[in-house]
C-alpha cells in the first residue's frame, strides 16, 4: 500500500513516559472517532509500516497516547517521533455536504472563483497550527488560499471544481515581482560579493 491509497492521519510528535508509549497528533476533525484504533501505517523511512495499536487514550482534544506492539522501550519509541501516520482510504467516511471536504480528495481540483473565473489547479493543502491553507497554481506561481468558510464556499465533486471568492489583492500579492532594483538590493555594483568566512 503506498500513501496514494492512503489518508494522513496525524503524526507521532514525542515519546510519553519511558515505557515506549507515544503521543499522536491527530490532525482531524472529531479525534474522538478514532478512540477505537487497532492499527495505524507509520511512514518510516520512507515506508508504510503497519503498527497493531495495545492502546490509545485520546487527550486533550486532538492528542492521544498511543501504545504499539513490540514497542516497549524508549529507545524504540524513539525512532519513530516524527513519523505519520496514515490509514487507508476506503475507510473514510464519504462526505456529502458540499461546504465540506478532505484535504487530500480537492488536489487536482480547478479553483474557480466567484469573480474572476478558473484560476488554476489545487496542488495540495498545508494544515497549519494557525490556518490551513489551499496551495494552487496560478500562471506559474504558487498562491496560498486560506480555509474558511468565507473564502472557500463549496465544493463541486461532480466536476472537480472549488468554488472560493478570494478577497481583494490576494492574487496581486503573489504575482508582483519580489526582485524589484531599489528594494534592498544594490543595482550601482559598489558592493563586495567575495564570501569570506
């Protein structure tokens, strides 16, 4: 099974205690749905490696403690701190609520804003601590869409579409030129560009 056939869960972010248990960060909506887990795929060195769970105790809301067969050491538990955790597609529930989507299931999709028209395609979603942002392609350059519901109003799965109204200047934002003569940057070719340590 490769991570195509696969949905991101979450990722192990630090052991707990000394006995190989670990703390899961699950990047979901409702963590209490999977209190009830008896394996995950953790990508180890690049590899889906399927874990059998002995234990998971949901915390704090979007955390839990989670303990893996033959992982009873520190030690163990150790190599495995920054791994996703994924779990395979066909065990996502459909979503049917057009305002409502997967981050996975809208790459590819055409972003089509409510003014403008098509704009590009959905390359993939950054899911941030602070916003989760949609990565589209636009004339060659990589625009950052933020997630909410003001923004990005339905999806239309039929046919692959993203219906957003991005506000005003986001796309002039991405598409000045950075590199402007005068902006930090000496153009009078007075300055030493030897590198010395």
């Amino acid at each position: 099974m490769t991570k195509d056939d696969c949905y991101q869960l979450g990722h192990i972010t630090k052991t707990h205690g000394v006995s190989g248990e670990l703390v899961l960060f699950l990047d979901v909506d409702n963590a209490a749905e999977y209190a009830d887990l008896e394996s995950v795929l953790l990508e180890v060195k690049g590899e889906l490696i399927p874990y059998f769970i002995e234990s998971i105790a949901i915390v704090k809301g979007s955390r839990a403690i989670i303990a893996f067969e033959d992982v009873d050491t520190i030690e163990q538990a150790e190599r495995l701190i920054n791994c996703g955790a994924f779990l395979p597609l066909d065990e996502l529930e459909p979503i049917t609520d057009e305002t409502r989507f997967y981050f996975h299931e809208i790459v590819g999709y055409q972003v089509v804003d409510a003014e403008a028209g098509e704009l590009g395609t959905v390359q993939g979603v950054y899911a941030m601590n602070a916003q989760d942002l949609i990565m589209m392609d636009y004339h060659g350059k990589e625009v950052l869409i933020p997630i909410n519901s003001d923004i990005v109003r339905t999806v239309d799965r039929a046919n692959q579409k993203l219906n957003v109204a991005l506000p005003n200047g986001l796309l002039e934002i991405y598409m000045e030129d950075n590199a402007k003569p005068g902006e930090g940057e000496q153009v009078n070719g007075d300055h030493d560009d030897t590198d010395e340590d």
